[in-house]
C-alpha cells in the first residue's frame, strides 16, 4: 500500500507543505471548491506530484469522514496538512466557529482515528490566537476536549459573548492550538505526532487583494513596526511544518509554533502595541 497524504485546503501555504513533503507518496487535496482542489493538483502533478482532487467542505463531519474513506483507499495515511479555513473578511461569526473551530476539531479527531504509526500532522492556525487576551485554565480545557459535537454549545463561543469576526477567529485559532495539545495524547497512543503553525501575515494572491485594499495601510503599518518589517512568504511556513512534521522533528508533538516576523512581539513589547 502507498504513504498518502490528506491536505484540506487548496490554498498557497497547503501547497508549499505539499512540494516541501509529497515526493514519492500519493496526495489528496480536498476542498469545499472543486475547482480550487482540482486547479492545484494540476500545479502539482505538472511538476511531477501524484496529487488527487477531491471535494471537502471541513465544516461538515460527514464531509470528512467521506474524504478520509476515499483517502484512505489508496494507502495508509502517513501525513494530515490541514491549511482550510475562512478568515473573519471572508464570512460571519457563525461561519468560522463551525469551520475553524468546529471542523478542526473534528477533522484532527477522525484523522486521529487513522493516521498511520509515526506519522505526524500540521494544522494551521493564525498570529491573531496569540493576541487574544489569556482565557481562564477551564475555558481553555473546555476548548481543548469538549465533544466537538458539544464545542458549539460552550458559553464562551455564544452570540453574546462574540464581539464580532476577528473575536470569532481569534477564539477558534485558540481552540485549535489546545485541541493540537488535547489530540496530540490522542495521536501519541498510536505513535503519531500532532502540531499547529501560526504564520504572520503570508504572501498569497488574497493577500495581495487585501495590501492593496482598504486596510493597505493597516498592512503596511504592520510590516513597517515589526522586527523583520516584511511579509512571510508560503515557502518559509513551509520549512518549518517540513522540520516539524519530519524525523527531525520527532520529539516535537501538542506544540504551536508563530511564524509572523516579529508582529506579535511588537504588538506585545513594541511600536505595534495598542495606544503606543
């Protein structure tokens, strides 16, 4: 049987893990839009990858399970690239909990359940999680191992107690990180690994639509007042998931790693923090 790899999200960070990590294994790329699945396995098999488009919407259970059957026909699943997700200028509230928060947890969850002994996993989360004020030790372990059945039920993840998109996407991007923590004991029962990358602020074509936007100058801002004083490109969030994922990343397991320039520590000890 073939080593597979399970990626979700057809976007420029997936694909980046996807060259840096696929040779000589078969990959799956599964999307919401086919169209996106299937234009990025072209990219890919044009360069001499065996990568298969499928479609896979992550805030679905049942849309995971049915990408993981089909993946799981082809080989044992070796390695989880997790890069899908809507960002807080792309969709509401009630959105992004279920696809960020909700189906993360599900989809680690169910690739758990499979994932071939010493494989390993990435999934991405945001800079934006790491900004968010701390939450008390019991709403972190609620977001950590609640049913994901139950997750959208928790007090903490109401109407009322959401001020708007980016507190949404903040709040799933933190329940990402400690379901990385909660699955990674999981995960280690079958002699599997478990990790999260929070990048920065990434070149990708969206990205560009967003500099050259109404918060261009938010952006520039931004690059200007951190350390590196740049953006990141997919291929450096992609060396790191290769060391991560990799035999030389083999003691590294439930841990997050920021990957923004400096943006946060700026926000936090820096010209970027609030009211400086």
């Amino acid at each position: 049987m073939s080593e597979v790899i399970l990626w979700s999200g057809a976007g420029q960070i997936g694909m980046a893990i996807a060259r840096r990590i696929g040779y000589g294994k078969k990959i799956f790329v599964g999307d919401k839009n086919y169209a996106n699945a299937k234009q990025a396995a072209e990219i890919m098999n044009n360069a001499g990858f065996d990568v298969t488009p499928l479609i896979m919407d992550l805030g679905s259970r049942k849309s995971i399970i049915e990408f993981i059957a089909a993946v799981k026909q082809a080989g044992d699943i070796i390695h989880l690239i997790n890069a899908a997700g809507v960002s807080p200028s792309q969709a509401s509230i009630e959105t992004i909990l279920q696809v960020d928060l909700y189906g993360t947890a599900a989809l680690l969850e169910e690739v758990g359940r499979v994932i071939k002994p010493g494989g390993s996993g990435i999934t991405i989360s945001s800079q934006s999680s790491h900004r968010m004020p701390a939450l008390s030790a019991k709403e972190d372990e609620l977001l950590a191992t609640t049913d994901p059945e139950k997750l959208l039920d928790l007090d903490i993840l109401q109407p009322k107690n959401i001020r708007d998109t980016l507190h949404a996407y903040q709040l799933a991007k933190r329940c990402n990180e400690k379901r990385v923590m909660h699955e990674a004991v999981r995960w280690g029962e079958k002699g599997a690994r478990i990790n999260s990358i929070s990048p920065g602020i990434i070149v990708t074509p969206l990205a560009i639509d967003e500099f050259n936007g109404i918060r261009g100058d938010f952006y520039k801002n931004m690059f200007a007042k951190s350390p590196c004083r740049r953006p990141g490109t997919a291929d450096e969030v992609a060396a790191l998931a290769e060391l991560v994922m990799g035999p030389q990343g083999a003691f590294i397991t439930g841990s997050d790693f920021l990957i923004d320039g400096g943006a946060t520590a700026s926000y936090f000890y820096g010209p970027l923090k609030p009211n400086a």
